[in-house]
C-alpha cells in the first residue's frame, strides 16, 4: 500500500510509542521509512547575551543542532534496525515543526505520514498549538494518527 512512510519525532514519550506503531506498520506494508524530527532554529543574540559573553556562532549551532537531532532519533534508529527495516534519518532547523514535517513529506516523496498525537483538546490544544492538528489541517499527503 504505502512505499516510503515519514515518521515525525520529538523524542516524547508519545512520540517514541507513535514510533514503535509505525515500524510495525512499515513492516506489514513492507515500506520504507524516513524518522523525522525539526530542532529550532538559530536565534541571534539578545543584548544581554552579548554582554554575557554567550555568543554561538553558526558553525557551533549547526553542530550542537545536528547531535540534538541525533539524540531524538537515536531510539527510532535502534527499533528500526532491530526490526530489520530499511530507513533513513533527516532533520531541519524549524520553529514551525507541522511546516517542516509536511515539507519533509513533499521533499523526500514520502506517501504517507505516521505521527503521534499528544491528545490535548478543548482550551489544552489551543495553547500547546497540537501540531499533528497543524499537520492534518495543511497537508496533501495522508496523515495516520496514533494515539
């Protein structure tokens, strides 16, 4: 049914049962699949930051992104090469994860999303902006919720 499957993680305790559920599905779909996660973006320097002597620079974000990246994915890529599954690992530098998934999707021509939902609702959903909703709500590629 689907062939390459994008599997989404914050490395939350949701997030990592959402993982297991999908490498499982991938497996009886005998897909691919791609474990995801978007990590945020360089900010610059606040005044006080600069007078504190807390300056980043760009190269060092790029690698203290790429390790939190890889510490979020390190679970996802142990059950998967446990289950014998073929995968990769991608990541991006995003303060819009919802954005960032779906683009993920379009970019590694995934057919199919398999993400976890935290489960909040009512005023709860509305403040902690639940991003499997934003993914629901925007994307062109068919989402599959674990809850």
């Amino acid at each position: 049914m689907y062939k390459h499957i994008l599997i989404p993680t914050d490395g939350s305790e949701v997030a990592e049962k959402a993982v297991a559920a999908g490498i499982e599905f991938a497996r009886e779909s005998d897909a691919r699949v791609t474990f995801f996660t978007a990590v945020p973006e360089y900010q610059p320097p606040t005044e006080c930051d600069v007078r504190a002597g807390k300056l980043v620079s760009f190269a060092d974000f790029d690698r203290e992104s790429e390790k939190r990246a890889n510490d979020i994915l390190s679970n996802a890529t142990r059950a998967a090469r446990a289950a014998r599954l073929d995968f990769d690992t991608d990541f991006v530098q995003s303060n819009q994860p919802w954005q960032a998934i779906i683009d993920a999707a379009k970019r590694l021509c995934c057919d199919a999303i398999f993400m976890a939902s935290h489960g909040h609702s009512g005023l709860a959903a509305v403040w902690h902006s639940s991003q499997t909703r934003e993914v629901l709500t925007h994307s062109t590629v068919p989402t599959l919720v674990y809850r």
